[in-house]
DNA sequence: CAGGATCCAGCAAGATACTG
DNA sequence: CAGTATCTTGCTGGATCCTG
C-alpha cells in the first residue's frame, strides 16, 4: 500500500487545482473563480446579496437603509455590476414618483447558497483566524 | 398546507442570514463572512492559496515563477497577510543562501476545500454569467 | 424617488533600488 | 535568495449637486 487516505485527498484535491487552473488558459486571462470572487469581493455585493436574499423584493432606498454606511453611488454601483452578471433583477415601474425594486435570480440564489456555506465555514473558523492574527501580532512585537 | 418545499428552503436561508447579520452585530462592525472574504478577495490570495494547494511546500521564487504577473512586493504582501490569519505557515532556514518555505496549514487546506467549491460554481454558472453580460452590454447600446 | 455626473481623497498595487 | 524601503500611479469609493 503506501498510499494514505490522506494521500488520496490530496491527489484529487490537486487534480481540482489543476483543472481550474486549465480553465484559466483556455479563457482569456483569469480562470472562473478569480473572475467570479473578483466580483463579490468588493466592499458591498455580499451585503447586497444577503439583503436581497431576506425578502422578495426591496426597493433601492430600503436597500440604502438595510446596509448601514453605504452610499448611493456605491449601492447604484454594487447593485449594476450584479444586473450586469445576472445575479440581480432590476425591475422599474413607470410610475410617479418611479418605483424600482430588485430582487434576486435564479442565480443569485444559488450563489446566495455557496456564499452561505462560506459563511458557515467562516463562522466556524473566525476564532481560529483571529488568534493567529493575535499570535502574529504578538511575535511581531515580541 | 399552502407551504411549499421552496418556502421552507426559504425560511431556512433566511434564517442563516439573520444568524450572520447578528453575528455581525456581535463582533465589532463586521460580519466574518465579509471579513474572511475580503482576504482572499483580493487579485493574488486565491491563486497563491490554489498554488501551495499544489505541492507540500514551496520557496519564494518558485511561487513568484507559478503565480505568473505578481510582482515581488505583492508576493511578500500577500503571504504576509495569508501568514498572519494562519492559512500560510512560514520557516525560515538560517542558511547561506538564505531558503524559506512556505506551506498551507490545516486551517489553509480547508478553506482550500471550500474555494475549490466554489469554484465548481463558478465553473458551472460562468457561461450564464457572461451571458447575463453580454445580453446587458447589447440592452444597454441597443 | 431613483440615480446620473462630477470632483476629489486615499489606498492598493506596480516599478525600482537597496540589504542581510 | 528573500526580502525591505521608497516613490509613483491608477482606481475605488465617498461627498455633493443635478435630473427625469
């Protein structure tokens, strides 16, 4: 034998790798994950995700409200690159005064699920993250 | 009845968010979900986290050669960062020339696991998603 | 009410030069 | 070899004013 349970993983976790890594040379110049975290990495999309995901729909100041600190322009912002990716349903009602409200697709539930599973895995593991930032700082010092 | 399967899935995510959002609360102004994300959501975190994922450890110039564009600083910046929240392991060799290695630790090689699905995500909906922007940048000349 | 346009500050990130 | 230090720049994001 020789080869480990442990060893298994690895290889599969490695022929993962390799693949999306593949993935990245047949696309232009970034592989598919790095596209996608690029786009909810900012300071707000996740935010907005999240909002979205607790009611059907929400207005664009009920949104302003629900996400303390953000400004306008940043939510019109956020809220246009996630119409652009089709995460968010943008629908405006020609009324006076207009009416707009967003609401999440399809797609943008299921990335609300992933995002989700992250969180957990944030959640669980924050604790862990910040007693080595804690160890680091105190070997920084020392 | 009147209640679906999909309302109840819905109540469910729902009350995950909530669970974050008041984590949220409860640390100091940000929830970890945002936290962890906005580590690794930076241009260079997530290809040096799937590089190491690669090999059991690498040198400083083996992962500048891997991680093709990066320039020495955003290197050093980036393992520092991955260094201090505990993901990267660091050791120094007290040689001449001098060798340090790095390596993903326990906590790196999970959260490993959990880019590498996301990823699948990435790679099963990236054709909707550049789709959606392709069908807005043509609503948007139209 | 929803958001477009503009201006500006601050930080992220690149290039270059130097060091233990 | 594996960085640090410094300078510079480009873009993110905020504030403000304006419009359909």
């Amino acid at each position: 034998m020789g080869v480990t349970k442990t060893d298994n993983q690895q290889l599969k976790v490695r022929e993962k790798i390799d693949k999306i890594l593949l993935d990245k040379a047949s696309n232009e110049n970034c592989c598919p994950v790095k596209d996608i975290l690029g786009r909810f990495g900012d300071k707000w999309s996740i935010y907005t995700i999240l909002m979205l995901g607790r009611k059907e729909t929400l207005r664009f100041n009920e949104l302003k409200t629900l996400i303390s600190g953000i400004s306008q322009r940043m939510l019109t912002v956020t809220l246009r690159s996630l119409e652009e990716d089709g995460l968010v349903k943008r629908t405006i009602y020609p009324e006076i005064p207009p009416r707009v409200e967003y609401e999440l697709t399809a797609l943008g539930h299921s990335l609300l699920l992933k995002l989700l599973e992250l969180a957990d895995w944030a959640k669980l593991n924050i604790h862990q993250i910040i007693e080595a930032r804690e160890v680091y700082a105190g070997k920084k010092s020392h």
